[in-house]
C-alpha cells in the first residue's frame, strides 16, 4: 500500500514554487485510491490540479503498485483542516462544534496563530429595558479545542426567486 506520507512529500516539493497554495489533507484507501484536497486564498486552478496529478503520477511506479489518483479543492462546506481556512474565511459566518458538542454559530471575525475567535448575536434581556436587545458576544477557542469549525452557507428566504424565463 502506498503510504501517505509518500504523496505528501511529493505535494510539498510540487507547491515549493506555489506558496499560494496549501496541502490540506492526503486519504489513502486499502484499495489504493488517492484524494490530496488542495486550498489557496483565491481557490484552486483546475490547472494546478492537472500539473500535480502529472507530477505524482511520474514519482510513482504503477508497475509497483497499482492506484487511482484524484486532486481538487477542499469542499466548501468540509470542516476546516488548517489555519489558511480559517484566515481565509475570516469576515464569514462559520458554525464551530465545540468540544462539549455545543453548537454555535456566529462571524469569524480572528484567526490568530493559537486561536480563532468567533462573535456571536444573541438576544438577552438588558435591564431597564423592556424587550430583549441584541448582543454581541466574541468567544474565542483555540483549534485544538473545538471539534469542528466549517463555513456556513447562507440562504436568503426574503430575495425574489429568479424566474426561468
């Protein structure tokens, strides 16, 4: 079985000359089926992926081993593997599972070098006033303390539906 930490060799000393881009994650099967998911700040040129399945591909011996290779982008609603997803989604409405299964949901508003923080809208009863007012709160996790974080679409009930027309 060919081992991952084979391919993510190969994948660094290919985006050597790429800084743009990010290794996020190499699967391996028993079958030999291998996903290298592949990230940039500006999202993933088919190009590259088609250069980094060429350059792999000449690195290993089908003679050998026989495999299946596939390379893309991370899915845009995959939890985050790396800090690069975080800082890139910064200003994004994110949902974060904690590590107490605690779902919350609110803006990525930091990605530090520990740590992201994340505000939260909430409606609380303020004193002196008589309805509840809106409120936001930033709560802050280091990555290893959460569970998962992913971006969160959003969708719009109140925009007019295209028509087919």
């Amino acid at each position: 079985m060919i081992q991952a930490g084979l391919i993510e060799s190969i994948v660094q000393a290919f985006l050597q000359d790429k800084p743009r881009y990010e290794l996020v994650s190499v699967e391996i099967d028993t079958d030999n089926r291998i996903v290298v998911e592949l990230d940039s700040y500006n999202g993933v040129d088919v190009d590259i992926c088609a250069q980094l399945i060429r350059f792999i591909e000449c690195k290993l011996d089908r003679d050998k081993e026989d495999f299946e290779l596939e390379v893309g982008s991370v899915s845009l609603t995959a939890p985050f593997k790396t800090r690069m997803q975080y800082e890139k989604n910064v200003g994004h409405e994110v949902e974060v599972l904690t590590a107490e299964g605690e779902k919350v949901t609110g803006e990525l508003v930091e990605a530090a070098e520990d740590s992201f923080s994340v505000d939260v809208v909430t409606m609380e009863k303020v004193e002196g006033k008589k309805h509840k007012q809106r409120t936001v709160n930033t709560r802050t996790w280091a990555y290893n303390d959460v569970r998962q974080t992913r971006y969160l679409m959003k969708s719009y009930p109140d925009r007019p539906k295209r028509s087919n027309n």
